[in-house]
C-alpha cells in the first residue's frame, strides 16, 4: 500500500463510473479501479451530484500496484461538459459527461416514438454548453408510410435548423458508414430513450462489444434500460463513444426565458433583427422571429416547441 508521500502520480481518461468508484485508463493503456481521495479539489464553479465524470482527465495517485487501485486527487480543467436535471432531485445538475466533439441523439419514430419535445430538449442542451449535436434516426426498415412522412419532416425541420441527421438501420452495418466516417477520431456522447437501440448500433460500430440489449416493452412500448452507467467505448480505427443509461425525459436546468432563444440556432441568426433587445417572441410587435416562422423560414413545429419551453421556465425574480 503506497502513502501520500511515496506515492507513484499518473494522469489519466475516467472510462466509467458506477457511484463511488471509477474505473481509469492511464497514458499507458492500462485500467485502475479509483475512488476520489478524500481532500480532492472540488470545481467550485459545478454544483452537481458527481464531482467527476466519464470523460474527464484526472490526476490520481497509485494505492495498490498489484491489484491496480488508485486515488483521485484532481480533476483537470474540462473543455466542456452536458448535464442535465439530476435523477435523484430535481434541483440539482447531473454532469453527464465531460470534454465531448459531438453528442449523438439516437431516435426512433415508432417502437418507441420519440417526440419533437425531447429532441429540441436535448439539442437546446448541447447548444447552452457549445457541444455540436447530431441526430441518428433508427429502425427505419420497420416504417410504416405515414412514419415515412414524419422522417421527411423531421429531415426538413432539423437540416434546416442547422443539423445533420442520418437515418440508419443499427441492425445493417451499410446504413452506417455515413455516420461511421462523421464519428471518427471524435469523442462522441451516445443519448436517447430505453429501447431505440444505441446498444445495438454500439455493437455495429465497435465489432465483437456484445453491449446488452434489450426488447421495447410490448405492453408499454417503451423500452427497457440496459446500461446503468455512463462508460467509453473505444472505436476501432479512432475516436470514443460515451455511452449513457437511457432517458425517459431530459430536463432542463439553469434555463432563463431571456436567453433561450439562444439556442435555437435559427433564432439566434435572427435575434438581432428584433425590434427590442429583450424580445422573447411572442407577441412583441417587430419581432423578427415571428415574422420568420410567418415566411416559412423557420418551422412552425420549432417555434411551438420553443413556446412550449418557454412556458415551462420558471421565470426568476
């Protein structure tokens, strides 16, 4: 057992937690089971529920050579991270991971449905912390016409929003190679809800994981959860996906009615063409925003699901 003064320091990727422990791979590909030391510095500036997560670089010292445990005693300044709304208390922030290049919604129109709500959740959310997001839409091979139409319209709504969305079949590694090539040398957050099949597509891009899986639901339609904790995967050939328990609501947290305009992309290309600077487009005259969605050249489908958002932040005073 080393002590604080002859202990061996390494730096190293946090690729999992479970709660107290963590599992971290060192500059020299090699894994140790860690917990936080007990005076670690804490980043102030976060308030969350898990001081470290998947996907920050830590400083740690080295406990038990043999049987590779450690102690954590830094976190290393992170270039961004994504949270959302805590599991457990709904007034506190759950860092979801850290220090990501993109952050992958994986969706389905049926079995289970995804709603529009909970995409522009999620993708507000990676706008607030500067992470570019992508859309993957699965299982289209199961699509019924009128599920056709909706793909067709979320292509028209999302693309002209500013996002790339990539219809795929997890289960046919040929529908994949689009997005396969995007994810490339990437570290890349895998979200969703239970049962669209981010196991699945995991197991495509990253031959021989066998990551669980599991059916939707048949009487409920939704799916089941099958990965508890956040955890990397490394890709064959470069890059990482950080894969996350399934969500069934993605709550926002820290929003303010002023700035959420903001991230929506199409708006905030307009915001500045509003007659007053604190504008929330709604029934202000010389909105530009309005006039824009009046035009067609911003979706009716975002604009409702902005004022729905908006009506749900609590307005602070």
């Amino acid at each position: 057992m080393s002590n604080d003064i002859n202990a061996v320091e390494k730096e190293g990727l946090v690729y999992k937690s479970t709660g107290s422990w963590y599992i971290v791979q060192d500059d020299e590909q090699t894994f140790w089971k860690a917990r936080i030391k007990g005076k670690m510095k804490i980043d102030e500036n976060i308030s969350s529920t898990n001081p470290i997560a998947v996907g920050d670089r830590v400083i740690f010292d080295v406990e038990d050579e043999d049987v590779k445990t450690a102690q954590i005693k830094l976190v290393k300044d992170r270039n961004n991270y994504i949270v959302r709304v805590s599991p457990h208390n709904k007034n506190q922030k759950h860092i979801i991971a850290s220090n990501l290049d993109f952050a992958l919604l994986v969706v389905t129109i049926n079995d289970p449905r995804t709603s529009t709500g909970f995409i522009d959740r999620f993708l507000i959310t990676a706008e607030a912390y500067h992470i570019p997001a992508i859309i993957a839409v699965n299982k289209t091979d199961i699509l019924k016409p009128k599920h056709v139409a909706i793909l067709e319209q979320w292509k028209e709504i999302y693309v002209r929003a500013g996002y790339d969305i990539y219809p795929v079949i997890a289960t046919q590694p040929e529908t994949l190679a689009a997005l396969k090539d995007r994810l490339k040398d990437r570290t890349t957050l895998f979200s969703g809800h239970s049962g669209v099949g981010k196991s699945t597509l995991i197991n495509q891009l990253i031959p021989g994981k066998s990551i669980k899986t599991q059916q939707v639901s048949g009487w409920s339609g939704k799916g089941q959860h099958t990965t508890t904790f956040a955890e990397i995967f490394d890709l064959p050939g470069g890059g990482r996906i950080i894969d996350t328990p399934g969500v069934k609501e993605f709550g926002l947290i820290d929003f303010e009615k002023q700035e959420l305009s903001h991230y929506f992309p199409e708006m905030r290309a307009r915001i500045n063409d509003c007659k007053f600077n604190n504008c929330l487009h709604v029934n202000e005259p010389g909105c530009a925003i309005i006039e824009a969605v009046e035009q067609g050249e911003i979706s009716d489908d975002r604009y409702i699901s902005y004022r729905g958002i908006l009506d749900s932040i609590e307005d602070k005073y």
